[in-house]
C-alpha cells in the first residue's frame, strides 16, 4: 500500500503525548496538515499541530479528506469516530498513565487561568476510563483502519524502541534517530510514580 493511499492520524486523549507524537513524525519527514491557528504556549512550548477543520467533522465537514491522504492529521479521541469509513487510516493511538493525564490537564488549565477543579480526579478518571473503552471498541471494529497503541511513558523512557515500532507502522524510511532527539524530557512534567 502506497503511503498516499491512507490518512495518518495522531490520536488520544488530551495531554496523552499527540503533539509530541506530530512533532516526531515531522522530523522523521511526514508532510503535517496543521493551520497552526493555535500557537505555541507554557502548555506545549513546541506547539499543538491542530488543524481547526477536523472540528467540524460531527458536522460532516469531510472536505479536506481527499487532500490528507500520506498526512498525518491529528485528531482527539472525541472526535475520531466521525471519520468516513470511505477512507483508509493508520492511526497512532497515544496512550498515557491516567494520573498524568489528569495532572497535566489541572496543570494546563491553571497555566490559562481557567477553572481547574469543577469535576475531581475520580469522576474525571471514570468519564475518560469510559470513553476510552467505547473509542477503542470503535477501532477494533473499523476494517478500513489499522491502528499502533503507543505508551507515551514507554516511550520517554526508551524513545528508539517505539519509533522503531512506529516506523514499521508506516512502512519505513523514517529516521527514528532524528525523530528521538525531539524527546525533551524537561517537558515531562506531570510524572507519578504510582501510575
């Protein structure tokens, strides 16, 4: 299969690595579709790589679809399951220690002055355990996607074995070397140790 005829998606819940993971895929050489509408901040110092567009997908903005194909796009997990079965993806499923995702997410929205404390860890931990277990479902059933579950803890720790696993993925030709070197682990902030 040609790189072109499939849609590359970045996916996972907020704060799960996907921007890294975009940053990655870039410096492997990937074409990104990204606006960057959305600027770099203290949240993601090396920027969000968001298309705005893929926010319309509940509403059926599917346009830009044929445009994307040997891209990589990404899209969080709400909004992945409004993807056309009509195309080919191969997505890079993100996936993190739940506490730090929820650490990392109080964080953010503290860093924007927003309210951080309206729903507590547990039921926020419960919604996301929850949607998780229904988009995964989603994709185990989804015969025009293949889909690489990608530890974001794993991978700071050994950030050559996964890349090797994503480079395979996507049918090679990467340099996983120089997409390793964009690991910075002063951005990893949020870490537990009991995960």
């Amino acid at each position: 299969m040609e790189q072109t005829d499939y849609i590359i998606v970045v996916s996972g819940l907020p704060r799960s690595g996907t921007s890294m993971m975009m940053k990655m895929l870039e410096a492997g050489g990937l074409p990104i579709l990204t606006d960057n509408l959305r600027a770099p901040d203290a949240n993601n110092p090396n920027g969000y790589y968001e298309f705005e567009r893929v926010k319309q997908l509940p509403e059926g903005d599917y346009g830009w679809l044929p445009e994307a194909g040997g891209k990589v796009v990404k899209i969080v997990t709400g909004l992945i399951m409004h993807l056309p079965s009509d195309y080919k993806y191969k997505v890079i499923f993100m996936q993190r220690a739940m506490k730090e995702v929820l650490s990392s997410q109080k964080k953010m929205l503290g860093r924007l002055g927003k309210e951080d404390d309206r729903i507590e860890d547990e039921k926020m931990r419960k919604i996301y355990q929850e949607h998780l277990k229904q988009v995964n479902a989603w994709l185990a059933k989804q015969p025009n996607m293949d889909v690489l579950y990608v530890n974001y803890n794993t991978m700071l720790a050994d950030p050559l074995e996964s890349l090797q696993k994503v480079n395979e993925f996507l049918g090679g030709g990467m340099d996983v070397n120089v997409m390793a070197g964009v690991v910075n682990k002063e951005l990893y902030r949020e870490r537990k140790s009991n995960v």
